[in-house]
C-alpha cells in the first residue's frame, strides 16, 4: 500500500507546514485501530484553519483515509486521551517523513511520559472520575438504578485509567488487562460490578462505598496540576480558570472540579463585591503554603 499512497504523502512532505508522515496497516485482529480502514495515513502540521481534515481513497478492493492534524490537536487529543488510537498510531506506525526529527522526539516524549505530562493526565481524569461519580450517586438515591450503573462504570474506567498512569504508562490503547495486573483493588470492583449475582441496587450500594475511600485517596494526587497552576496568580475567576492553556482541557469537568476541591477545603473562596452590593464575585485561591508544603514545592 505505501507505493499507492506515496505521490499523496510525497506532495504533503513538500509543504513547509508539514511536520510528520506516519503510515499505519491494518493489523489482524485490530482492524478497529484503523477504523475498519487497510491503511491509515496520518500528517501533523504546524498549523491550518482547520484542525482535522480527513479524506477517503480507494484502490481496487483497499480502502484508505488520510487523516492531518494540527499539532496543537495532537497534542490536546494525547492529554486528554479522547482519541485511544492516536497513541497507538504514533508508537506503532512507520514514519515516512520526520522534519527536524518532530515525531522522532515526539515518540521519545510518549515513551518518557514526562512528570508535567502525567500530572495533567491525572488531573483531566480525575476530574472526569468526579464528574461521573457524583451523578452517578445522585442518580442511585433518585432510585434511578441503571442510569446511575452507567455513570459508575464510567467513573470505573476513569479511576482504572488513574492506575495506569500512576504506573507511568499511557492508558489509551489498553485499561482493563493492565488494570488487573498492577492494581487488583480496583479490578476487583470492576469485576464485582458487572459479574456479582447481587441485585443492581446492592452492587451499587457497594461500589459507592469503596468508591468514596478510592477518591478521598487520589485526591491529592489528582489535584496536584490545577493547584499548581493556581500558585501562578493570586486570585482566580472561573472564566481565567477556564482560559488558561493547559486547564482548559478538563473543559465541561473544570467547574465541577473545582467546587470538589472548595469541599475539600484545597481551595478557598474569595468573595468580591459586583456592581450590585447584593452580589458578590466569587474568586478562588490557593494557599500558597499549603499547597507547597503538601507537594514538597
């Protein structure tokens, strides 16, 4: 297939913009890796107005998709962990172009899987694992049962994903298989969830138990980017919290995040008189040196 696709890729490689060229084949037994597709031709670019561009080739009975990223979507799909497959692509396809060695020293970056990369990927999970644990539960004590297993068994991915980050690895391309051998704990409720003989509700009952003492122990652990970031300024509005470059990925789950910690008590609230002396601004800190003296800063 690479000789079908080389004048496409050849012509990209021309372009200034073009970073990298990366050839992914369907592999038995992983034809979902591809999405269903014999080939995948994957280019980051520097910049362009739009940050996905994707289109179909075919070639006899062969299908194809050529897919360019920007690098900065790259990278925000690497943190967040929205696209499983991106990782696996970047790890396993074969490099037909690298300006300036970008993806050469992207791989390493991966393979290294950098402090400040981790304590971002932990703390964007941990606040998804908040967010889907707390509807979750108020769904359970509305006696909505099978709404609320959805949520947990979401919440269970997220905290299974905390695992296999805090063993320094990726979790997009597998959770499960890795989950069981390095943390028994969480693969065990895991199991009991979908495999228990219990009634719905009694698993749940569980689950939620377990679930607390689970949270209340990765919270520090979880909360460490977002606190850091915040030593940066005095004061915070959400709308700051929320512009800022690398907060910005917890997205939906920033502001649900953020009241857990004001629970927690690791941040604090400042209010701020508004135009109408009725109202308040509500501003958010840290303690400086708390947080210092929590994470050894």
């Amino acid at each position: 297939m690479e000789h079908i696709l080389r004048p496409i890729y050849q012509e990209r490689a021309s372009q200034p913009e073009t970073l990298g060229v990366i050839l992914i084949n369907k592999r038995e037994g992983a034809a979902n890796m591809t999405d269903t597709f014999d080939s995948v031709l994957l280019i980051i670019v520097k910049d362009s107005d739009t940050p996905i561009y994707s289109k179909h080739y075919m070639y006899g009975d062969a299908k194809m998709v050529m897919h360019i990223l920007t690098e900065e979507r790259l990278r925000k799909w690497i943190f967040i962990g929205s696209n499983k497959r991106l990782v696996d692509w970047l790890f396993h396809g074969k490099i037909m172009f690298d300006r300036n060695e970008f993806l050469f020293k992207l791989r390493s970056e991966l393979q290294e899987f950098p402090f400040v990369g981790r304590k971002l990927k932990t703390g964007i999970q941990f606040a998804k694992l908040i967010r889907r644990y707390q509807e979750g539960k108020e769904l359970f004590e509305d006696g909505h049962y099978l709404d609320a297993y959805n949520h947990v068994v979401a919440s269970l991915h997220h905290l299974g994903r905390l695992s296999i980050i805090d063993s320094g690895h990726y979790p997009e391309v597998t959770v499960w298989a890795h989950v069981k051998r390095n943390d028994p704990a969480i693969y065990k409720l895991y199991e009991e969830l979908i495999m228990s003989n219990e009634s719905l509700e009694k698993r749940l009952e569980l689950l939620f138990l377990a679930g607390e003492f689970l949270i209340n122990s990765r919270t520090t652990d979880g909360a460490q980017h977002i606190l850091e970031t915040m030593l940066a300024q005095p004061y915070w509005t959400i709308q700051e919290l929320h512009n800022h470059p690398e907060l910005s990925y917890y997205s939906i789950d920033l502001e649900v995040f953020v009241e857990y910690l004001i629970e927690k008590e690791l941040v604090q609230v400042e209010p701020v008189v508004a135009k109408n002396e009725a109202i308040f601004h509500r501003n958010y800190y840290v303690d400086r040196h708390f947080i210092e003296s929590e994470y050894g800063l």
